[in-house]
C-alpha cells in the first residue's frame, strides 16, 4: 500500500524565511534629528554674536582669556569651528593660534582644530548628501570641483589642499561626496593643510614677538607664492584635472 504525504494547505504552510525588519525608517529618523540639531545650533550661534569673533581679532583673544585653562580646548573648537561653518575665513584663527601658543604647540592645535572640522564637514556630506551640499557649498565652486566625485584622486586632491587659493573648507564637502574613504581623506587633508598651517602660526609668533622684520619677509614669500599660484592656477588646475582624468581612466 503507497503512502501519502498530503499536500501541505496555505493555512498550514509555515514560512521559515521571516521578512527582516525594515531599518530604513529609523535610519531617515536619525537624518532628520541631525538635521534638526545641526540647524538649530547654527541658529543659536548666529543669534549669539559667534560668528563675529572670526572678525575681530580682539575678540577671540578676549573669549580664550575667559576660558582660563581651558583656552587650548577653545581654540581648537573655534579652528573646528571655521571650517565647518565656510566661508569663515580660518587665516585669522591661524594667526592667533601662533599669537597666543607659538610655533610647536600652535601648529599642533591648529591641526587638531582642522583635523576636526575637516572631518565633521566630510562627514554631515556623506550622511545628508548632496542636496544639503548644495546649501553649504556655492553652486560655482561646486561645478568647478565636480569632476573629483568620479574616481579617488587621491594625488590630485592631496595637491588641492597643498595649493594656496583653493576653498578648502569647502572642498571638505564636495569630497565627502565622493569615493575617498574617511581615513583617506583624514590624511590627505591633515598633511595637505599642514604647510599653510606652519606659516600662518609662524606669522602669529612674530607678531607676538614683535619682529616685524622675519614677519614681513614671511609675508612676501605668501604674496609672491600667491600672486604666482593665482596667475598660473587656471592653468595648473586644469594640468592636475588632466592627470586627473587620464589616470582613472588608464
């Protein structure tokens, strides 16, 4: 006699493979708070008066003063600060940096600051996208640096930073965007940084000294660097962009 195994009914068939739970909406949820903090703060600072201690070179002495033993702490938040709140310009708190901490300990917190807000700025662009990007970034210099979302780069991009004239603030970014890992980018734009954070905070610590003499020698070679980088930067973006493309494509 044959047996039968009777055909299971939809009733009692059971489903080994349950659906997994959906994480997409908590994850737009978390965004959003982001978001919302992030345009909260911005707010608050501005209604505060923050933003104009960038200006005023006075003020921001005055602030770390208040900060007592603290001021290192609050340098390096306000270096941080500048980059992810572009186009603050960062020239000042460089200086400053030389100003009140010297050369060793003032290139080293300045880093640190860069480092920082580098990373915070890489980091909101590769969370939010480009959309918020676009509210950040000047829609000008957004195309002029569009190109850098298609491959890594990572030499082209390390002589970006190096180049003086080029919006780095900004560039954080657009290359957060783009293919560079977070490790990537953290050393690209920490070294890259580091020669224009070296004369800056040199030029703070002769001010402080009070030799004028070595400062308006370093100001010179700045000028004469920048006036020839601005000349030629057309020219030598374009080189770098051809490079660029010829070795992503090879």
């Amino acid at each position: 006699m044959k047996n039968t195994v009777p055909k299971p009914t939809p009733d009692s068939r059971i489903d080994c493979a349950e659906t997994p739970p959906r994480k997409g909406g908590s994850a737009i949820w978390i965004r959003l708070l982001a978001l919302c903090a992030l345009v909260g703060v911005t707010v608050a600072l501005y209604q505060s008066g923050f933003f104009h201690l960038y200006f005023q070179k006075e003020r921001i002495l005055e602030f770390l003063n208040t900060l007592g033993p603290f001021g290192f702490l609050g340098f390096v938040l306000l270096q941080a600060a500048q980059v992810v709140l572009a186009p603050i310009p960062g020239e000042v708190t460089g200086l400053i940096g030389g100003y009140i901490f010297g050369l060793p300990l003032g290139v080293l917190l300045s880093t640190a600051g860069l480092i920082l807000g580098s990373v915070i700025a890489f980091a909101v662009a590769r969370a939010f996208g480009r959309p918020l990007v676009e509210r950040f970034v000047d829609k000008r210099i957004l195309k002029r640096f569009d190109y850098l979302l298609d491959h890594k780069g990572t030499f082209l991009v390390f002589m970006l930073f190096v180049m003086p004239g080029i919006p780095k603030d900004y560039l954080c970014f657009i290359l957060g965007l783009g293919h560079l890992s977070v490790l990537e980018f953290l050393v690209i734009s920490s070294v890259g940084r580091l020669f224009g954070t070296v004369l800056l905070t040199l030029g703070g610590g002769y001010i402080r000294l009070e030799q004028y003499d070595r400062l308006l020698i370093l100001v010179g070679i700045a000028v004469l660097v920048a006036v020839v980088m601005f000349a030629f930067r057309q020219k030598i973006e374009k080189m770098l962009q051809s490079l660029h493309v010829q070795n992503s494509s090879g």
